[in-house]
C-alpha cells in the first residue's frame, strides 16, 4: 500500500503521505512509512531481516526478546489523534522491546464519541549489524491530517529525527 | 501587508518584527543574525516566533538565536521567558528531545599522538557507544534503578563509579535538576527509556574527536583557563540528549496539553505544536517535573558515555584515563525550560525560561557557573557539521538582553531528504578520509543528511552572537575523527 515522502513542507525532518481505499488500509499505510524511514527504505517491503540497527558490543544482546503477536486497541475523540497514537505505538515498541513491528488484521472504526482502532502486531527483533536504519523521536502534530479524497482517504504525517 | 514591512534592523546583528505583524502578539519578535543569516531564514521562523509571541505571559521578546530554523511549535533557536504566575509552559518550546545537550572533554594528548591510533580509536569508540534505532546502553538497570537515575542525574552514575565528582561540577546545573519527580513519569516512558542510558541515537548526534589548532584560538588566555593549553590539543564533542525516555515525556505532555489547553483552560494557540498549559496549573507543574526527569536522564546519558570514552582511551593508549588529561570542560543543555532570576525593567523577578536549541550563556561572576569558571563566563559549546568545525564560547554581560541565551549549533538550511539527495555518502565519507576525518556512521544515508552543506555556515553563527552580544568565542575546534549516530 501506498506512501510517498513529502518534499512541499520546507526543512523538516521527514514527511510523507500516505493513502488508502479505506481508512484500514491508510492507517497501514502510514504504519508502514515510518517503518521505512526506521529501516532507511523508501518501499514498503516488509522484509527487514537483512537489516535493522547497529548497538556496540554491549548493546541489544539484554532486551528482551518480543512478543511475536500483540493487540493494539486504541480511542481517540480525533481521527488523526488516533493516527498519531497508533504511529507513536510504533516509535514506544522500538524502544521498549528493541523490535519492529508489522501490521496484521487493522480495524478502524466509529464509536460514540470519537474512533477506536484495534490492531494486531507481529514483532521482529532489531537486527545487531548492519545497520541503514534511522531512529525517530516523535510522530509530530505539524501538517498532521487525515482526509477524505475521491479516491479514498489519505493522509499527512511530519515526523521528528 | 507583507510580514517585511512589519522588519526593522536594530543593530548590526539584530532584527525585529513589530507586534503589529500578527493578532495577538503580545510583545515583538527579536533575531540575532547578520545580514546574509537574516535573509537565508525560511519565512516560518518568523511566523513561528510570532507564534510564540502570542503566548500567555511571555516577557520581554521572542528570540530567535542566529542559528534559528524551523521547528515544531517553536522554532529551533527558540527562547521566550514566561511569568511563572500568569505564564505557560509548552512542550513546544522545549523539545521532543529534552535536554539534548553538549559536552566537551579535553585530553591532555596532541594531534600528533593520536593521528597513528586515530583508526582504532574510532572503531572502538564506535563500537563501544550503542548508535541507531532504538539501541541498548552500557547500564544494565532496573527499573527501580532508572527512577533512581531520573531523580538524580549524572551524580548518581558518578556515585556507582562512571565518573569522577569533578564531572557533576562541571556539568550544567550539577548534572541534576532538584524539582524531578518520578512518580510523575508514565511507565511507557520508563519502558521507553531504561535501558538505554549510554546511547547516542541518531540523526544529528554525534561523538566526536577534534583538534584546537593554536591559530584558531581566539581567546588563548581564555582556552588555557578552560583546559586547552597545547598545541593541536585533541578534544572530544558529544552531542546527544534524553533518547526515548525523553521523547516518550514530551510526546505524552503534548497529548494532555491539547485536551486541557482549550476544555479547561481556554488558550487559543496558533499552531497545535505550542499545546501548553498555565505554568501554575497542576498539568504545568507536573510537565515540568517530568521533563526534570529527562533532563537528569540526558545528563546521565552523556555521563555514561563519558565514562566508556575513558575507557576506550585507557585501552588504546594503555595508561590511566585521568593521566591522558581526559578532563570534562563543561556540559551544556540545548533544549529545557528553567525557572531562573532575571532583571526586567530594572527589578528581578523569577521567570520560566524556554530554550529549544539555543543555550544559556551566563555572565562573568554569576553564581551557577563553577567556580573555577567564574571570573571568565559560563563555557557554551555549539556543535557543528562533521565537516566545518565546533566552538567553545564564553558568556557575557550583555547577553542578559536575551535571558543570557545564545546558539547551539549551525542550523540547517536543508530539509534531511534534500541534503540525501545532493550529497553521496560514500562520496562524502572518502572526501573526508582524504582531508584527515575518520568517519564511522550507523546509518550510511544519515551521514548524508549531516553534510556539511546541508548546515548554516557556523563561523557566521557565531560571529552573530558575538555581534549580538550573546556570547564571545574562544576556540574552534576542528574534527580528525567522528562517531555518527
């Protein structure tokens, strides 16, 4: 699914937009773009495990290793609120667990008083060498937005190395 | 009207753009910058230290320090100061990366000496300080222990043996901020981070091994004080802050903000990045004893880190750290907000000052700089490119016009994907070999990002702030070899 880094919002760190038929294959969308700019790819492949991060010699050998599957249910009174907690789920298990996780089965939906999403997520370990990948600090609130277009929904996610 | 009808140029080095520019604004935008900097700014900086200016309470002005781009909320090079009783706090104006900050360590070896292991010691340096995503530290704690460390800074990593006393005294606020709470830090933020004290990260951070050549001292009695005192004396740079913990604080603190600012305390703000609450208000109160916790965390991050460069030196050359001169200068935080006594309008009062990428530069004679550096001003070390150098700065007397606040580094003038797209890094890594920098990079296309183009000239950075009045350099320091996050 799709995604394109943004070059019209001037000096910052990393934009993008991503699309989507729906509002489950948007939210996947964007999942899937700041896992690119983690692992330095411009694609969406979602192979990683010829890469991953560098740590020293004393580095990741202690985490933790990840849960395989984990379920993500989120409610958010915004819908971009709740892309912005989904994408900063991202950014919290690469730290908490040293791991990249892939999107499985995404729900995004209605609910009184806002929108819920539930997810499942698979998680891979970080890589020890070779690392290409770029750490993000924060999926940020500048340009951020998701829109309905006649083609389905897209949406715009400004993120801070 | 156009926003360059609302500019005047106060001085050489000085801008200002009329509170008339924007609904709101309580008080005028000030920019230190000479003319070419001025004019090289993007037009957002403006509009986003216009946005600052309409904040609740802000005193005086809001800055833009000459290194000054676009930010989130504020811009980078942000400073405005806020009354504590009527003022805000925003996360905005401190950044996702909470005391992302300098140290500088001398040594007492020579370029001469350290050019044959120069190889080795970056290898090791490298391979001893964890880079890139996520990336584990050298600390192996639990989580008791991490609350430990939030609440103590880098003295409780010196207490364990990973430094030595004079470090804490030579580190910015001592290395720890009293007001941290850490019962006011979420557990996402304790799980974010604990583990990952003694990392660099990536993106801009950097360690960094330079060279003070004796032509490019502009104050040799100054530099001697401060600990450079031989000819092509090595030195070496960290930059790095608060990593995943900090961020994980700011992110959160964002997120409250937005649901208090407007259903409870009915601020209006121009751009959702400035969220912020009424300082005095428990959301305010707490923020700001979380983000003491980070700040303690950055401290002690680059603590850690400290502690395996003396290591890595002690293995090379095979003699004790300390009789290899590897002496702490001084540790400067870039990105925080302090309660700090300033003189307004001829009285002192207490004010909540923001700093996002610019740093505190205080005067000769003022209380909070060590003793030993007293008489000369607070050391200030403003990080630049892996390509054009670094400064030592002192501050001064008339930097209280900015709240003793000056610049942290060169500024980008490049978006990170253009700078991939003009620069090769495998290009750019043997161009530097051949000039004598020895680069080792996590991330190939990261190394790119931080070529010295895609940076603000730093020599104009600094000869604005020392036109401004903000600070005074000492030294330059030159990179032979460099550790990229």
């Amino acid at each position: 699914m799709p995604f394109a880094p943004l070059d019209d919002i001037p000096a910052v760190d990393a934009a993008f937009r991503a699309w989507g038929a729906d509002l489950n294959e948007v939210f996947r969308s964007a999942w899937n773009a700041v896992r690119a700019v983690l692992l330095d790819r411009e694609d969406d492949r979602e192979d990683d495990r010829d890469t991953g991060a560098v740590a020293g010699e004393l580095g990741s050998s202690a985490r933790n290793a990840p849960d395989p599957l984990r379920k993500l249910e989120l409610h958010e009174r915004e819908l971009d609120y709740l892309l912005l907690e989904f994408l900063q789920e991202q950014l919290y298990l690469k730290d908490a667990e040293a791991a990249l996780y892939t999107v499985g089965e995404l729900t995004v939906e209605r609910e009184a008083g806002g929108w819920r999403l539930v997810a499942e997520l698979e998680g891979r370990p970080i890589g020890q060498a070779g690392a290409q990948g770029v750490d993000v600090k924060a999926v940020t609130l500048d340009h951020l937005g998701v829109q309905q277009t006649a083609e389905g929904w897209e949406a715009t996610v400004v993120l801070d190395l | 009207m156009g926003l360059s009808q609302f500019i005047h140029r106060v001085d050489n080095a000085l801008w200002e753009l009329a509170p008339e520019y924007k609904d709101g604004m309580r008080v005028p935008v000030r920019v230190y910058a000479g003319k070419a900097l001025f004019e090289a700014m993007e037009p957002e900086v403006l509009e986003q230290a216009a946005n600052v200016a309409c904040l609740p309470g802000i005193v005086g002005y809001s800055f833009c320090m000459p290194d000054g781009h676009r930010g989130y909320g504020f811009p980078i090079g942000g400073v405005a100061a806020f009354d504590p009783e009527s003022g805000v706090i925003s996360p905005g104006g401190i950044g996702f990366d909470i005391n992302c900050g300098m140290r500088l360590i001398a040594t007492a070896l020579t370029e001469e000496e350290v050019r044959p292991v120069l190889s080795e010691l970056v290898e090791k340096l490298f391979r001893a300080v964890p880079s890139g995503v996520g990336g584990t530290g050298l600390l192996k704690l639990s989580r008791d222990e991490f609350r430990e460390l939030i609440a103590e800074g880098a003295p409780w990593c010196i207490d364990r043996g990973y430094g030595i006393p004079e470090d804490a005294e030579l580190t910015e606020e001592g290395g720890c901020m009293a007001g941290a709470d850490p019962e006011l830090v979420s557990e996402r933020a304790i799980e974010r981070g604990y583990q990952q004290v003694g990392t660099l990260g990536s993106g801009n951070h950097y360690l960094e091994i330079q060279v003070a050549q004796r032509e490019h001292l502009a104050d040799p009695d100054a530099a001697a004080a401060l600990g450079i005192t031989r000819a092509n004396q090595v030195l070496l740079m960290l930059h790095t802050g608060s990593r995943g913990f900090g961020h994980e604080v700011a992110s959160a603190s964002l997120k409250r903000f937005l649901q208090v600012m407007n259903d409870t305390y009915h601020l209006g703000v121009r751009d959702r990045e400035l969220a912020c609450a009424p300082f005095a208000a428990p959301e305010g109160r707490e923020y700001f004893a979380a983000m003491q916790c980070a700040v303690n965390m950055a401290f002690a991050n680059r603590q850690v880190i400290l502690h395996r460069v003396r290591e890595v030196f002690a293995e090379v050359f095979h003699r004790d750290p300390l009789e290899l001169g590897l002496r702490q200068i001084y540790d400067v935080t870039h990105n925080t907000a302090k309660l700090e006594e300033h003189v307004v309008d001829g009285s002192a009062r207490e004010l909540l000052v923001h700093r996002k990428g610019a740093t505190r530069a205080f005067a000769p004679g003022m209380p909070d700089i060590p003793e030993r550096y007293r008489d000369l001003g607070q050391p200030v070390i403003i990080g630049g490119s892996m390509e054009t150098g670094s400064y030592l700065l002192l501050g001064r007397a008339e930097g209280a016009a900015t709240f003793y606040t000056t610049a942290h580094g060169s500024g980008r003038v490049m978006g990170r994907r253009q700078a991939k797209r003009t620069f090769d890094s495998a290009q750019l890594q043997r161009e530097l070999a051949e000039r004598g920098i020895v680069v080792r990079a996590a991330s190939r296309s990261g190394l790119a990002e931080e070529a010295g183009g895609a940076y603000k000239s730093i020599d104009e950075v600094v000869a604005a702030a020392d036109a401004g009045g903000l600070s005074r350099p000492v030294a330059k320091l030159l990179p032979i070899g460099n550790i990229k996050g």
